[in-house]
C-alpha cells in the first residue's frame, strides 16, 4: 500500500528560508533494505535516497552505523553509496557519507571510499558524519583521531560526539576542534542520555560562529526545545519514511509557524511507538512503515550471529502491532486539522 503524505506542507511558510547548500536542517539517515536472497538492494536504496530528497530535505546520510556497516562489506558500502550518489546527482542535496570506525585507521580507510565517490560525482555537495572512534578513551584521543581526519579529507565533517562507548567529548574540546580546523570542522551532533548533553548543545551554540551548526540527535526527540531553548539549527534522525513531515516541522520551526507543534506532535506520535514495541537498531516497525509508503518492497533485515556473519530474518508483527502501526501512521499522513 503506498501512502502519500496528502496536505502537510500545503501553505507552509519559510520554504526558502534555508540556503540550498548551507550544512544545516533536516538530515535523514537512510535505512538499508535487502532482497530476497539477503544481498544489498542498490535499487531500493536509490528509490529510497530519491524519496528522501523529493521531500526538499537540505541533506541525507548513509549508511548507519548500527543499522549496517557492520553487516556490509567493503564492495557493497562502495557500490551502495555510488548508487545513492548517482540517485542525487544535480539535485543540491548534500550527501554526508557516514564513516565511523574501531580506531582511526578503519574511519581513514572508510573516508578515502567517500573522497572516491564524491570526486566521481563532482556536482553532489558531500559531506562526512563521524562519531568518535570505539577505541576512543577521551579528549586526548579524540584530538588526535579528527586531527589526522583533518588532513586526510576535503570534506567537511559532522562530529558525533558520542558513540555508546568511550566518554562523551568536551565542548571545549570541539569548540577548538573547529577553531584550528574552519574548514573542516564546526558541525556537531550532539545526543545521549546524561546530564551533560544540554550543557554541551548550549556551550556549542554559545560558541558560533567558530561553531557553525548544532544537531539535535536521538531520533529527534528534543528538537522543539533544542532550536527554541538551546539554539540548534537541525536534525539528524533515522527517520526516512518521514522526511516529509521533518521538512515541514523544520519549515514551521524557522517560520515561527505555531503549526511546528502539531506537526511535532504527530512525529512522536509514531516515534513514541519505541517504547511500547522496540524496534532494534531502527529497524523492526520502522521496515513496515517504509512498506507502507511504497518505499521499500520488503521487511527483511540482516541479523548478526553470534560467531560471526549474519543470517536474513522478515519482520514479524502481531496483527494487534500491524493495527496499533496502520492508526499511527494513518493519523500521522492525515491532512491537517481534519481526524483520518
């Protein structure tokens, strides 16, 4: 069943308001979708970029660290993002390679396959997302990690200042980071679940404009307080089925259009459904949706084993969860002010 967002964004305000290649606003991050046989579906991966991007978002992301760089290998992450490159050629949507790593030497070997694919595809504005490293044990190392960075790229990066292993990385640390590196640095994401988080996003923005944009991470969820408390200038989330509805909270956001609440609203609305039926490494339900809005074919993931490789596993949903999903999402794509 395919979907269609039908009034969202029909009288929005504030379109315009963001320059075509300024690195800031809504940055899905795409999720990987698989064919019957368990290989990389390219194909799909391209539809999904181009869904994406027919959205207006100012930027999207692949691949994702938990989502597959661990379960791809080298061959298919190449040809994977020369399929989204190509998909977005001469659309001005900032492509952001995503190359995390076990040490530096795996996010060097990672960056020179996004260097390759951007230099083959000169008119796609590209850019890097990297989280500190896994070997990473804090400011120290993170210096020495984005300082070799800095001299093997020409691209600029959004830091990840936090990975789910090593101690989240000062705000001091990153404020000179994008000081002795303009070029290269000055973009952040910033999430977790420690009390240091707010005080790190407020150090960054009250550091512009040697820091340039503070994204709200972790699937989106402080976004309204981040950009009308903190100051943040966009999102990075895992949503992909929804660039529609983040670009149109986005618009109302710089707008100052009262709408950004509802339609706040309805993206929790969905995303809420985390905590009652989890969905692992943002997959799980999330597939199902895409499903639904014709954007992928199929619910099967790559699942991890044990020793080593992985093995291919369908979706499985109650018909009470496939119901509880289908009101959701019907409320959620519902034209504004009206009950589906």
């Amino acid at each position: 069943m395919n979907t269609q967002i039908r009034h969202l964004d029909a009288n929005m305000h504030g379109a315009d308001v963001c320059p075509e290649q300024r690195l800031e606003g809504v940055f899905p991050i795409l999720c990987t979708p698989y064919s019957a046989d368990g290989s990389l579906d390219y194909v799909t991966l391209a539809c999904e970029a181009l869904f994406v991007a027919n959205s207006d978002v100012q930027g999207l992301i692949w691949p994702c660290a938990n989502d597959a760089l661990n379960l791809l290998s080298p061959e298919e992450i190449e040809k994977g993002l020369e399929a989204v490159a190509t998909a977005l050629d001469g659309r001005g949507i900032l492509f952001t390679v995503c190359c995390p790593g076990r040490n530096i030497a795996d996010m060097q070997r990672r960056v020179a396959v996004a260097e390759a694919v951007a230099a083959r595809h000169p008119g796609l504005p590209a850019a890097l997302l990297i989280r500190l490293a896994n070997d990473a044990k804090g400011d120290a190392d993170y210096v020495r990690q984005f300082d070799a960075l800095a001299a093997a790229t020409s691209l600029p990066i959004i830091v990840q200042a936090y990975n789910g292993q090593s101690p989240m990385s000062s705000a001091e640390m990153l404020v000179d980071l994008a000081r002795r590196h303009p070029e290269t640095f000055g973009w952040f994401k910033v999430e977790g679940t420690g009390p240091e988080i707010v005080p790190c996003k407020r150090a960054l923005v009250a550091a512009m404009p040697v820091v340039k944009t503070v994204f709200t991470g972790w699937g989106g969820r402080d976004w309204l307080y981040d950009f009308r408390c903190i100051g943040t200038r966009g999102v990075i989330s895992q949503r992909p089925m929804l660039a529609d509805l983040m670009v149109a909270v986005w618009r109302a956001l710089v707008a100052c259009d009262p709408a950004a609440d509802g339609l706040f609203a309805r993206f929790m609305h969905l995303r809420n459904l985390e905590e009652t039926l989890p969905a692992p490494e943002m997959r799980g339900w999330n597939l199902y949706v895409l499903k639904r809005r014709g954007i992928f074919a199929n619910t099967l993931s790559r699942v991890r084993q044990p020793g080593g490789g992985w093995t291919l596993a369908d979706l499985a949903l109650t018909d009470s969860d496939r119901a509880e999903i289908d009101a959701r999402l019907d409320f959620v794509l519902s034209p504004l002010g009206e009950q589906p």
